[in-house]
C-alpha cells in the first residue's frame, strides 16, 4: 500500500533469541532456570513517509513468539511453561543513497 510520499508494508519470518528464565519456589526456595536459545516466528507492519529527495521516517511494529519453555528442575508438584512473547514498536530514520 503506498502514495505519493508514504509506504505501508507487513513483514514477518523466522525468529530466534537468548532466552534466560529464572523461577524461585517460595515455599521450598529451590531455584528452577531455563537458559538457551530459542526459535519460532515474527510478523508486524509499519508505515515509511518520505519527508524529502533523500531522507525517510518510519514507524514500525513486531510481534514475536519464541515459544513455550518448561525450566528444568523439581518443581514440587507444580508444571510452569513459560511462553516467551514480545511486542516491539520500532522507529527510524533512513537517509537514501
């Protein structure tokens, strides 16, 4: 979608990260950690307005899902998955070669 001097676009793919998760059972105190890299998906859109000849602005936004993740260790009768999920709203400027 675009006009004279503004560009709106979708992106989206593959997505990893360092992923480190710490939980503290209060009553047993037992520390359960969950440490590694992790995959799954991303995908958003923004809007791109060129200002002049040579410089742009942009406004973008990203939803990305790493997956759920079981920590390791006794947990005392309790399964804690943990979803790792981020929203980012991203801005720039660009200038044009």
């Amino acid at each position: 979608m675009a006009s004279d001097r503004t560009f709106g676009y979708f992106t989206g793919g593959f997505a990893y990260g360092s992923v480190k998760n710490t939980f503290v059972n209060l009553d047993t105190n037992n520390v359960y950690k969950s440490d590694g890299t992790r995959t799954g998906y991303v995908f958003g859109g923004g809007v791109e307005y060129k200002a002049t000849s040579k410089w742009s602005l942009k406004l973008e936004f990203q939803y990305i899902d790493l997956s759920a993740d079981r920590p390791a260790g006794n947990l005392g009768g309790y399964i804690i998955t943990k979803d790792t999920e981020l929203e980012t709203v991203r801005g720039g400027i660009n200038y044009h070669f």
